[in-house]
C-alpha cells in the first residue's frame, strides 16, 4: 500500500505561482508512474503531468511552459511548480501514482489539495 499525501495549495492572484508538493510513502524505484491530475467543479478530472520511471516528464498542452514536474529523491516527493496562473488552473489537484505487478497494476490518489486562482 502507497500513502500520497499533498500539500502546498491555496490562493493566489492571477499571474502568481505556487508549488504543489505530494509526500509518497514508498521508494521511487517501485514506483512505475507518478502524476498529477486536477478536477474543476462540473469536469471530468484530467491529467496535468506526469512522470514515468526514467524521469522523463510530459506536460498537458495547456500547462507547457508554465508548469514543472519533478521528483526531488531526497525528500521523497513528487513536485508540481506552477508559475504565470491563470483562473482555468483553479481545481482540486490529485496526486497519482501506481506499481506494476505480474499481471496487473495497482493505482494510488492523494487525498488532493485545492488550488483557487484569483482574477
């Protein structure tokens, strides 16, 4: 069993940033992909980044440039730097991650962390 726990949201001002920051109860290395997905309310729930086992990290079109994911390995955390916000940014941010096994795959969520972007 995973443990995602999220922190580092809130509000902000259109044009500020703000880093999310999800604490992953197990290694890296038995981790097969870690993301983060965002919610608004009355939307489907979709992917903002993510990142697979080699580090190579892909971004939404919506967020390249704007935002970063990264692992920092001594921490043990999952980042998510977000810079030049927008109020279509605003969501409920969702920590993903999951484990390879014979046969199957077993997925993790955070408990998510809200990020209300100001106009």
């Amino acid at each position: 069993q995973v443990r995602l726990v999220e922190s580092g949201g809130g509000l902000v001002q259109t044009g500020g940033s703000l880093r999310l920051s999800c604490a992953i109860s197990a290694s890296f290395h038995s981790i097969n992909e870690m993301s983060w997905y965002r919610q608004a309310p009355g939307q489907q729930r979709e992917l903002v980044a993510s990142i697979a086992s080699d580090g190579k990290p892909n971004l939404a079109p919506s967020v390249k440039g704007r935002f970063t994911i990264f692992r920092d390995n001594f921490k043990n955390t999952l980042n998510l730097q977000m810079h030049n916000l927008r109020p279509d940014d605003t969501a409920v941010y969702y920590c993903y991650a999951d484990q390879l096994y014979l046969g199957g795959k077993s997925v993790y969520w955070g408990q998510g962390t809200q990020v209300t972007v100001s106009s």
